[in-house]
C-alpha cells in the first residue's frame, strides 16, 4: 500500500465521521457536547451508529453496556431498541455514571425501554447478573473493564450473542497505542492481551476491525 492509499484512508475515516455527527439526532449531539464540557471525552460518531446497527442486525432486546463515561455509545444503544427491551449501563466511574443516569432520567418518559444505570466495578457486578440472559454487550472505557467483561461474556450472552470491545488500537495513547509495538501503556498492553485472548477462545468467532479506534467483534458460538 503506498501513501496515496494511506492518505486515503484517512480521508476516508474522516468524511465517515463527520458524515455520522451530521446525522447525529439532536439529543445524542447535545449529551456529547456535555459530556466533552465535563471531561468526558466521548468516541467516534460513526462507531456509535455502527453499535446501533449492530443490535438492530443482531435483534437484540437485552443489552449491557459497560463504559467510563461513554454516554455517546449507551445513548445508541438505547436508540437501537426502539423502545422495547432493556438496557444495563455499566460504569465505575462516579462523573460517568452521573451523566448516563441524567440522560436516563430524560429518557425514562419517552421510552419503554427498561433502563438500568448501576455504578460499580465490572467485576463486581456482573458476575450477579442472570446467566444467558443477554443479546448483546458493549464494552469501553478503562483498561479493567475488557478482560473482566470478557470473563463473564459466555455465560452472561445468549446462544449466538454478541460482545463489541471498542477502542481496541488503543489510540488514545500518546505513544501510539496498539500500532506501536513499542507502546507498553496500560490501554495497548490490555488491548493485545483482550485480541489475543478472544480470538484464541473457541466459544467465540471474532473479527478485528479498523472502525472507529478499533472495534472487535465476537459472537457466541
């Protein structure tokens, strides 16, 4: 690949993602900019919508979200149940959990969606929740919250459910995250150890991608 393509890419990356915060409902964009205001730096536009997609393609009706402050995404989330269903947002962070719970707060009368926001740490409170009795998980945020999450996901997803890691490439690091092998951050050396543990788990099927800053996706066998 030569640098026109490279350079092309990117180009492509960012059309994708303004062409996402264009479409961005009202809501959504009010909550990111927020969010933003009080530290919590929030992810892609277009990794969100992407979130969306992927429940609606999944049809799923129960979902867990487990972030630190990534309100953007549970918001998708929350859209892409159309108002039925149930959603668990979990976060450990006291900020993060405080503007989920507000957004929730707003939602609560324009949605039958069932909406739960608990703050507390994944390994914690996860292993209290109900075995195959969810579709879908969404995970972000602190390096703890992957391979904690990761840990339950069988027993938590349904046959055939599905289980996103955003921010795999670990971008977010001055050093250059999981692209730089010279990286040894917290965030990169979590994000390795989680690809390689997931995709060597024969109870999942997985594929590494470059949307965002980095999704990887594994479905239950």
């Amino acid at each position: 690949m030569d640098k026109t393509q490279y350079t092309n890419l990117a180009k492509a990356w960012e059309f994708a993602e303004e062409h996402a915060r264009e479409q961005e409902p009202d809501a959504i964009a009010d909550a990111r900019e927020a969010a933003d205001k009080n530290g919590q730096l929030q992810g892609p536009a277009a990794q969100a919508r992407l979130l969306n997609l992927l429940v609606r393609m999944a049809g799923a009706s129960s979902v867990i979200a487990v972030g630190t402050g990534s309100l953007v995404e549970t918001l998708q989330l929350v859209r892409s149940l159309d108002g039925t269903g149930q959603l668990t947002a979990v976060d450990s962070s006291a900020q993060g959990i405080t503007l989920i719970r507000r957004a929730f707060a707003v939602l609560q009368d324009t949605t039958d969606t069932s909406l739960r926001a608990v703050n507390a740490p994944v390994s914690v409170f996860l292993p209290r929740l109900n075995a195959n009795d969810y579709d879908f998980i969404m995970v972000a945020g602190d390096p703890e919250n992957y391979a904690s999450t990761f840990a339950q996901a069988s027993r938590l997803l349904r046959a055939h459910g599905t289980i996103v890691f955003t921010d795999v490439l670990a971008l977010g690091s001055e050093q250059g995250g999981v692209l730089d092998a010279a990286d040894r951050s917290d965030k990169a050396v979590a994000m390795r150890e989680l690809i390689a543990t997931v995709e060597q788990d024969e109870g999942f099927t997985s594929t590494l991608t470059s949307d965002g800053t980095g999704l990887l996706i594994a479905v239950k066998r």
